[in-house]
C-alpha cells in the first residue's frame, strides 16, 4: 500500500458571497487570521520537516477550506507560487485543491495548470436540483456538469467529486440518484460527507426549528453504504467517507456539533458492506444445517479482516444473534486474497 501524506492549508473564504445552510464557514473565518503565502511556506516547511526521511511515496500540499478559486486570481497565484516551488524542488510531488463547481472557468484552470495544479476537487454535494436550492448552495446541475467536462477536457488534471448525504430535501432515492451521476461522470476521486448540523449555521436553526429533520443513523447508514458500492464499483477510488473530527473542532474552533456524528463512518460502510456479503452466505450454511450446532469459519486477509469483524466487532455481535445455531471463528488470513472472504462450514 502507497504512503501517502498530506500537507494541509486551510484557507477561509473571506467573504464568501454564498450561503450554504451547513456551512460554518463565515463564523470559522470571523475567528480566523487572513493566511498569506508566508504562512503556506511556515506550514508547509513545518509539515516537511516531520516528513522527510519517512520513506512516503507521495506528498500532496494540499488547499482546502472555502473556496480556492474563489478568490481573486493574484491570491491564488501567490499561494500557487509557494506549491509549485516545492513541488519543482521534488519536494511535494501534488498540488491538490477543493472549489466550487461555479469557480471553475478557462481562466481559472488555465491558471491552474500553469502553476502545476494536479488535482481539482469539486463541492457538488448534490445533483438535486431541489436539495441544491434548499441547501443554499447558489448553484444549479447545469454548473457541476459544465465545471467538471471542462475540468477533464484539460486532460491534466485529476478530478474529485464530493457528496453530501442527507441534506435538506434530500432522500435516499435523490442521494443514490447524485452517486449514479457521479459514477456516470467518471471522477478518478470522490468523497461522501454524511451531513453534520454545525452551531453557527443556517442548518442548525432550520434543524431546531423543525423545518429540517435529519436522516436517521440507520437511514444515513445504508444510503453511504449503497451510495459508496455506486462509486467504488464504477472503479472511482473513494478517498474519505465522513468528517475528519479535526475538521470539526480544530478548524471550526468555538463551533460544536448538534445531533449525530460518527467519527468512524468509513468503519461502518466497509463493515455494513462485508456483513451483508458474509450474511448471504451464512444463510446458506444456515439453512442446510436445519437447526443443527454449525462450526463456520469466516478467513479475510489483512486488508478487510477489521471491516468483517466491524466498527467495536458489530458484525460478530450481529452474527451471534442472528444464527445462534453457527459457531463462528474469525480468522485473518494474509493468504486471502485482496478484498476477498472466504466463508466455510465445519472447518473449525
Ligand atoms: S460551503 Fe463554500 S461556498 Fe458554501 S458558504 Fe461555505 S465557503 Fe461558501
């Protein structure tokens, strides 16, 4: 497996003219000082410093936050300048940056790729005409699909998508709906963000005033989970599924939040996706045992072992009370291979 590390810089959008219910960008950037390319240099020299020698593959400077090209086209040169130094010394081998659909044009991108720009992540969140309206988002599908045609028509760059699941309006058929015309676009990269109400958002206000209501745990479960088998399965690499904690409590320091988050969501996809896998198996084993006390083995390399036994071994507690007549060993075993499962009665 590659060793991949990221340099982060978070840049606030100053004076983002947009008002996404779910962000908290504005209050973040009201707590937060202005970054100038001398602090891109002092974080990313500071990041470096702890990183080399650690024999990685690849390093990305990485520029999230707001907007990256939403602000003026010098700023983003400035910062630019500072990546594109370190990557030209082989010091960072990507340049990685998250936008908006609407911030993307041929002056943009042209700009981009003169800096050496690799990989343009796109916010869509949606393909939903009607959760984009409620989601304040500014932007309609005709945006994303333009943004991300033009993005792949350079032929240099990489492309992301990321998704919001649970958003206002949305459902589980709007959320499949936007992973079918995610996969259908071909993003090398995409990521699924189950929705999180923030403090000092305009979600949060509609949340407490009823006006918004949020999907279940189990409803936020499965739509990932079938949303993440849409994209992996048309061979996109999903590179994060939920928030990064940090991202909710460093970066939005005073900010909280309101109902449910999981820090682990992946953890529960992957370990959601291998019980379903296991169980259509086990109720094979099942039902040819008739009742009768059944040794099963369940074998997975190193790679899928944790996803088997799920988030705090929830599918071995699922898988006892739902065949109390199978006696389950789990076994990790490196000879399995790659995100295979091997299940077998009476091997025990
Ligand atoms: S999500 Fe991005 S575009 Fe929307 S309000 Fe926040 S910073 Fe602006």
């Amino acid at each position: 497996m590659k060793k991949h590390a990221i340099i982060p810089i978070f840049i606030p959008h100053k004076g983002c003219p947009h008002d996404c219910v779910f962000c908290n960008q504005r209050a973040i950037t009201a707590r937060t000082a202005d970054v100038t390319p001398e602090d891109v240099r002092r974080i990313a020299e500071q990041y470096l410093s702890t990183l080399e020698g650690r024999g990685l593959d690849e390093t990305e400077i990485s520029f999230f936050g707001g907007s990256f090209t939403g602000i003026p086209l010098e700023e983003q040169s400035a910062f630019l300048a500072v990546a594109k130094e370190l990557k030209d010394a082989g010091r960072v081998d990507k340049i990685h940056l998250s936008t908006r659909p609407d911030y993307i044009n041929e002056e943009i991108l042209d700009n981009l790729k003169a800096y050496g720009a690799d990989v343009i992540e796109l916010g869509v969140q949606s393909f939903d005409e009607k959760v984009l309206l409620l989601s304040g988002r500014g932007h309609g599908r005709k945006e994303i699909f333009d943004a991300c045609e033009l993005i792949k028509s350079y032929g240099c760059f990489t492309l992301g998508i990321q998704l919001m699941i649970g958003l206002p309006g949305d459902s589980y058929e709007s959320c499949i709906a936007s992973a079918k015309e995610a996969a259908a676009i071909g993003p090398e990269i995409a990521r699924l963000y189950p929705t999180v109400i923030i403090s000092d958002t305009e979600l949060c206000s509609m949340y407490r005033s009823g006006e918004f209501v949020p999907f279940s745990h189990e409803e936020m479960l499965r739509t990932t989970t079938d949303m993440y088998r849409i994209l992996t399965g048309a061979g996109i690499n999903v590179i994060r599924v939920g928030l990064k904690s940090t991202a909710l409590i460093s970066d939005a320091e005073g900010s909280s939040v309101v109902g449910e988050y999981h820090p682990a969501f992946r953890q529960l996809v992957e370990g959601r996706i291998a019980r379903e896998e296991i169980e259509e198996r086990l109720k094979e084993i099942d039902k040819a045992a008739a009742g009768l006390r059944t040794e099963v083995v369940i074998k997975a390399g190193p790679d899928r072992f944790s996803a088997v036994i799920g988030h705090k071994a929830e599918n071995k507690r699922y898988f006892r009370e739902r065949f109390p007549e199978l006696m389950i060993k789990y076994i990790e075993d490196p000879d399995i291979p790659e995100q295979k499962v091997s299940v077998e009665a009476g091997g025990i």
